[in-house]
C-alpha cells in the first residue's frame, strides 16, 4: 500500500501538504502572538480559574500537563489541563520585557479560553461534544486496527474482513468531522472569552488567529482521514487489477 503509486498521489502526498501547511501555520501564528502581552496582570493558573469560576465552572480542576500545545480539558475527570509551554510565563522573556508581574501572552490566553470553551461545552452538555464522546471507542478501533483488516481483507481477498475494517475505520473518520462543530464551538466561546475580559484591537486579532490555525489542523485531520477512506473503499470495491 505505502508503494502504491495511486496512495501515493491520491493519498500521501496532499494530506502531507495539507498536515504540514496546518502544522506550519499553528507554529508561526502561535510564536508570533506568544511575544505580545496579553495586557491581563495574571499567569495563566489564575486567568484559567478566573474565565472557569465567571462560566459557573468552580467545580472543574486545574492542572499543570508536560509539553507544547498539550493543553486540554478532559471531559471525564473534569479538569482543564495547561501546558508547560502556556504555563511558562517566561514565554515573553524574548520581548526583552523584564518585569515582576505575571505575564500572560495573547496565544496564551487563547488557548486557555479555548479549553474552558470545552469546559462550557461539557457542563452545558452539548450534543455535539455528546455525539464526539459516544464515537470514542469506535474510533479507537477504527484507527487502530480496522486498516488492517482492510489491508488482510484485501490481500488475502476475505472481502468480509475488508469491509469490517472498512466500516470501523469509517467510525475514526466520523469522529475527525464530529470534532470540527465542538472545535469551532469552543473556539467561539474562546473569543466571546477575550473579548469580555478586555482583549480587544490587535489583541483580540491576534487570539482569534492563533484559533483559527488551531482550528484547520482539525480540518486537516479530517480531510487526511476522510481520503484514506477513500483510498480504502476504492482498494476494496474500485480495484479491477
Ligand atoms: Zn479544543
């Protein structure tokens, strides 16, 4: 499959451009608005609790997470993980700005308001976010091991195990175009966020550019995993060779 001419072009080589452009736009828009302050005299702990206890979100945790653009809210546990990267308020140190006070950076902001989008999300019981976490363990499946009985199915010519793989792996591409309404819904709340709390003019541009490149690596992903599909069902029911 990896050498076949037809992956390679249909498959490969745009989702790689796709992916790769995505992944480059978050980079630049985030370090760009990493270096300007958000103008909020409070660190990121405390700007997350103060947007959570303003939604009514007392009950919800917050808690350090290792890594870049790690950051997330996790639905079952209720607790808003921030990264080290967000969390380090030495992230404007590049500024030249030496101050005492907490600093806290435009893409920093953003970020976090995001996640307590999802915190919103999940406490007012969206069905978008429902219909996402009720795909879950289908989708474990369906990027796991479906390809798999597909590539068996196919090669071993069982078109029975082909098409079980095919439908599991259907579930993961369900669940990339589900995460696209409960993404932008939490990235809207995000700017909703900002806005109320005073970030506005370049700033408010600024949150809502490092959203919006967020929020095209979830199309990316779901244009990759929609493709591959096709790839799959074309290997199964197209191929006359
Ligand atoms: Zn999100």
């Amino acid at each position: 499959m990896i050498f076949d001419p037809i992956y390679i072009v249909a498959v490969l080589l745009p989702t790689l451009a796709i992916t790769g452009w995505a992944a480059w736009r978050v980079k630049s828009t985030y370090g760009k608005w990493s270096k300007v302050d958000s103008g909020m005299n409070v660190d990121a702990f405390d700007f997350a609790r103060r947007l959570l206890d303003r939604q009514g979100l007392q009950h919800v945790k917050i808690e350090p997470t290792p890594g870049k653009l790690t950051d997330h809210y996790d639905p079952r546990g209720k607790v808003l993980r921030v990264s080290t990267q967000v969390a380090d308020a030495s992230a404007l140190s590049t500024t030249g700005v030496v101050t005492n006070s907490p600093r806290l950076s435009v893409a920093a902001a953003a970020v976090i308001a995001h996640e307590v989008g999802h915190a919103l999300q999940d406490h007012a019981g969206e069905p978008a976010m429902k219909l996402r976490q009720a795909i879950v363990p289908a989708a474990q499946f369906g990027s796991g091991i479906a390809p798999w009985l597909i590539i068996a199915g196919v090669f071993l010519t069982i078109p029975g195990l082909a098409i079980v793989g095919l439908i599991g792996f259907g579930a993961a591409v369900l669940f990339t175009f589900a995460t696209l309404p409960v993404e932008i819904g939490a990235s809207g709340k995000a700017l909703a966020f900002v806005n109320g709390l005073g970030m506005v003019g370049e700033k408010q541009t600024g949150a809502r550019e490092v959203l919006k490149a967020a929020a095209w690596t979830y199309v990316a992903g779901a244009l990759t995993a929609l493709l591959t599909f096709l790839y799959y069902a074309w290997l199964i029911f197209g191929r006359r060779d």
